[in-house]
C-alpha cells in the first residue's frame, strides 16, 4: 500500500493510471519501477539538499 501511496503523491497520477500498472519492476508499465525511481529522486534531492546547506554554514 505504501508503495502506491508514493507513487501517486510524487507523481500525481489519478487512479485509472495506477489501476493500469502491474506490480513489478520490469518495465515503465510497472509501479515498483516509478516507486523506486521515486525513492532515488527523493534521495538526491535530500543530498543536494544537505549538501546546499552544509555550504551555507
């Protein structure tokens, strides 16, 4: 459940989207792939991020 919860919020799809995709990371059809290209992005937003304001300190 969590992962569709991601998924939608980081990419705002509304449900008929989501119902069309499998659950699987094989290919752009799948939510496992969008849900880890969501958890990578989310990480080096918070490195950038973390880096930005080291350098301000």
């Amino acid at each position: 459940m969590r992962m569709i919860i991601t998924v939608v919020r980081y990419y705002k799809w509304p449900p008929p989207v989501i119902d069309d995709m499998y659950v699987d990371d094989i290919d752009y059809k799948g939510l496992v792939f969008w849900y880890n290209d969501a958890e990578a992005q989310d990480k080096k937003h918070k490195e950038l991020m973390k880096n930005k304001n080291g350098l301000r300190s």
